[in-house]
C-alpha cells in the first residue's frame, strides 16, 4: 500500500453531522468531497469540497464519482439505482454496495431478507390499511409498534398501537405502506457498530443506548450487561454482516429481552450515532473504520480504550431559530469530557445538533459515568438566557 500527496478521496453522498465526524479524524492523507442538496451542510467546515445536489440527482452523483476513487453514504435517502448506474458508467466502486442500500431502505424487504437468513427479529407483518393492521395486531397481540417501510429515523415513522381504537389513527400517521412489529418486553437496547473490511470482519464493543420518544439519548460502553449477553449480541451482529454486502461500518442496533435473548431492531449501512462515543472511547473510531473499509485499506483495532458514554444534545425550543448554544464552558472546563458540534445553523426541538463524550477508567462506574454526562448534557440550552 502506497500514498501520495494529496491522498485518495472519498465521495460521500449527504454532508450531515455523521460525516462531518468522518472526515474530522480522517487517516492516511485522505480526503472527502461530500456531495448534499443542502448549501454549506454540516460538513463543509471539514472536507474538501461539497456539490449541491439531491439524493437522486444522478448528475451530481456522476460528477462526485468522478472526483472520487471510491463513493460511499452517510444516509439512506441515496438512490441506490443510481449510484449502482453512476458506479458502471464511470467505473467508481460504492461501498457499501447499493444491493444493501436497497434492502436496508425498506424495513419489510430488510426484516424479511435478515430472517429468512436466520437472524432473530421480532415477528412482524407487512401492512398497507386499517383492516390489515387490526388483523395482524389480533395475531401478534397489543401493544405494537407500527412502523413506516420507508423514510423514518430518530422516531419519525414510528407509531405505537396500544389498542384497536388506535388502529385507525396511527395507519393515517403512518399515510403509506407499513410494517408492524410485536412489541418487545426488552431489559435493554444494545447497538453494535459491524465492520467489513476486504476479508476482514470485526465489531466494537456492544454498547448500551437509552432511548426517549424514539431518540437515542445516550450511549454506555461496554453495556451493563452480562459477559453473556454481550457475547451473544455480538454473534447476532456478525450474522448481519453475513448478509450484508460491500465494505463499510454498519449500525446494528438490537433488543436484549427480559429472558436475555437478542433481537434484532434495525441496520444502518454506515457510521451510526451509537457509535459516537469511538471517538474518544476507542483506538480507532467508526469514522476512521468506515474510510478504512471502503478503500480496502486493513481494519484498525476495535479495542476500547476506556469505559465511556456520550449524550446527544437536542434542541430544546419549540420552533426553528438560529442555532446559538448557552452552557459550553461547563462540558469544555470538564476533564475527560468532550464537546462536538455539528455545525447545523437552525435549531428546533429535538433536533440532534452534537453530542458530548465522557470517558471514565477501569475504577470508574458507567452508572456514575452516564449521571454525570446526563448532568453535562443538561446544562446546555438554546434557550434566550
């Protein structure tokens, strides 16, 4: 392996706040050139360059292609039969491979694909009206989880169904094709960030997310879980990559139920914000993993450094406003914690616009860990002091 001055760049289709952290520790000279439809994106401050185009803009993906030795994506609204036909016309490899994409966009078509493959899912129905639903809420039973097959994330997309009255409303919520899933009695949620690399297969250490509403809210690595436990988190994740195809970092994130068995939730074919916490937490981030992997490049150790936990800072007004945020000084005069920002310019409630890390040692409690970052996290505001 050799490297030249300037290094090889990667092409990455959506320039938000997961690639704006790719590129901050990005290794070996390399360079990245993001490509999204919105000017001056997160991302911006730290790449190369950005061109301004749509998800399906299939100009803009050739143009990026053809700057780039390799493409890959920050996000699943990419138009997998594009990049697919951009990658043959200009002989730009996109990693990972846009089959995955296509399976990861819609949750029925990657539930079934991951369970005829032998992964533990909870069970599910494909629906697409009221009437479908109440029958497959009358056989998995009340409450489920009524999910969108495509276009949700941090929550959006998701509705519970506590009971047939609420058949009705949460199918008009939803105003598409959908997907219903038997609610799960979970102790926990666990993510784990999957790795493929070329012929190599690894994972970070399986990490503890605490949701609220749907949204990640923290992160605690290792889970306070069971040696066990882990372990089997572990094995499920590398069945997921089993079916995955292409190289890249993927988000596998998981259910431990009360009786300890492991179920799969959902993936997400890149760096993922249950990962966050590698930054400071492990020897090799997922950002560094994920160019890594998608340029061939051998894989770095996934060991942790130190036991860590990380919050997302949300926005906390209830309508869009420039982003200004009070409070910095307390997380920055911290020791071992650490700040980032993401560079988005409007603000709004729940809007994930950073996250903070904090890093213990081996005598450090992750319980006492996570209440002192949750105390950080909560000391800052976009409020109007």
């Amino acid at each position: 392996m050799t490297r030249t001055s300037p290094g090889p760049t990667v092409g990455v289709v959506g320039g938000g706040s997961s690639d704006g952290c790719s590129a901050k520790p990005a290794p070996l000279g390399v360079e990245l050139v993001v490509a999204d439809p919105t000017p001056d994106c997160p991302a911006t401050p730290v790449v190369r360059d950005q061109l301004v185009g749509g998800f399906e803009d299939e100009s803009t993906f050739r143009e990026l292609a053809e700057r780039a030795d390799v493409l890959t994506f920050e996000i699943e609204l990419a138009d997998p039969d594009v990049l697919e036909r951009v990658a043959e016309e200009t002989g730009t490899p996109v990693h990972p491979a846009p089959e995955t994409l296509r399976t990861i966009q819609d949750k029925l078509v990657q539930k079934r694909r991951l369970a005829e493959a032998g992964v533990p899912v909870p069970e599910f129905r494909g629906v697409d009206t009221a009437e479908e639903l109440r029958e497959a809420c009358d056989e998995l039973g009340y409450p489920a989880m009524l999910k969108a097959r495509t276009g949700g994330y941090d929550g959006r997309g998701n509705v519970p169904v506590g009971g047939p009255d609420e058949v009705e409303a949460a199918m008009a919520d939803i105003a598409g094709p959908a997907m219903v899933e038997a609610m799960v009695d979970f102790e926990r949620e666990l993510a784990v960030m999957g790795c493929l690399g070329d012929g190599e297969r690894d994972t970070f250490p399986v990490t503890e997310t605490v949701h609220r509403e749907e949204i990640l809210r923290e992160s605690v690595a290792p889970a306070r879980a069971s040696p066990e436990v882990r372990e089997r988190a572990r094995e499920v994740a590398v069945d997921v990559l089993d079916v995955m195809a292409g190289r890249g970092v993927f988000g596998i994130e998981l259910f431990q139920t009360s009786d300890d068995e492991i179920l799969l939730n959902e993936i997400a074919p890149r760096p993922h914000n249950s990962g966050h916490w590698t930054i400071e937490g492990c020897h090799t981030s997922q950002f560094e993993q994920h160019i890594r992997a998608v340029l061939g490049d051998p894989l770095g150790t996934t060991e942790i450094r130190d036991p860590t936990v990380s919050a997302n800072i949300l926005g906390d007004v209830p309508e869009r406003q420039d982003a200004v945020m009070h409070g910095a000084e307390t997380v920055l005069s911290t020791e071992r914690a650490h700040l980032h920002w993401y560079g988005k310019h409007e603000v709004y409630e729940l809007r994930k616009m950073g996250h903070l890390t904090l890093t213990g040692d081996d005598n450090d409690d992750r319980a006492t860990l996570l209440s002192d970052v949750r105390d950080l996290r909560d000391r800052l505001t976009f409020q109007s002091e």
